[in-house]
C-alpha cells in the first residue's frame, strides 16, 4: 500500500503542498487511510512529520519549492516529491531533483513509483555528522 511504502503511520501529520486537478486522489485517499486523518495543507500553522509535494516540470523554482516545504517540517521529517512519472505531462528530469535538492539542504534518498502516473522522491535533511 502506497503509505506503508512511504513510511507513514498512523497520528502522523502529512502536510500536502502543489495539489491540482491532476494529483492521483487514489494515492490520497491512501495517504489519509494510513494516517488516519485528512492531509492538511500549507495554511495548518503548526509542526508536520511529513510533507508531500506535488510537482510538475513548470510549476515554478523547485529549489525554492522545497525550501517552502521545510517551513513546518519537524527535525528528522522527509519531504517526499511527487512527480509525473517520466514521458507523461510534466515530468521532471531526475537532474532537476538532484539539483534543487542540495539548494534545499536535503538529500535524495529513494524513488519509488506510487501509481500509474507518478513517482516519489523522498528528501531529508542530511544527517549531522
């Protein structure tokens, strides 16, 4: 199930950012069963274990996207990146990701597809040495 894959429990707070039109509402709808809550969106106001961000080739800065991202996430939080599988609208070039990443100050971990039309990118804050 796409929140188990994603490391989601439930009580967790899941932050969604870039949500449009074209986001899968069966990977939603999943997230919030895992959780056992709705998602929550950029105007909660308060500290969040996850955030998921929808994003396509076009929507803006992804550098400056993520950093945005960073603004509620707790210490030890992951940012997973949700973007158009390759060949379909929007996608966006794996170098782009490794790119804007580091701008961010996170790290690419892992990317897994979550359904027919999208892949998540998990980024975290690197670890202090």
């Amino acid at each position: 199930m796409v929140g188990d894959r994603l490391g989601l429990k439930p009580g967790m707070v899941v932050q969604e950012l870039g949500w449009d039109e074209d986001v899968d509402d069966a990977v939603r709808v999943a997230i919030e069963d895992v959780i056992d809550a709705d998602l929550v969106d950029g105007d909660y106001g308060d500290v969040v274990d996850t955030v998921v961000l929808w994003w396509r080739d076009g929507d803006g800065d992804l550098a400056d996207d993520l950093m945005d991202a960073l603004s509620d996430l707790a210490a030890g939080g992951a940012v997973w990146l949700f973007t158009p599988k390759v060949g379909r609208p929007g996608a966006v070039p794996a170098s782009d990701i490794a790119e804007a990443a580091p701008i961010a100050g996170l790290s690419n971990t892992t990317t897994i597809p979550v359904s027919a039309d999208w892949t998540a990118t998990k980024l975290v804050a690197p670890k202090a040495r």
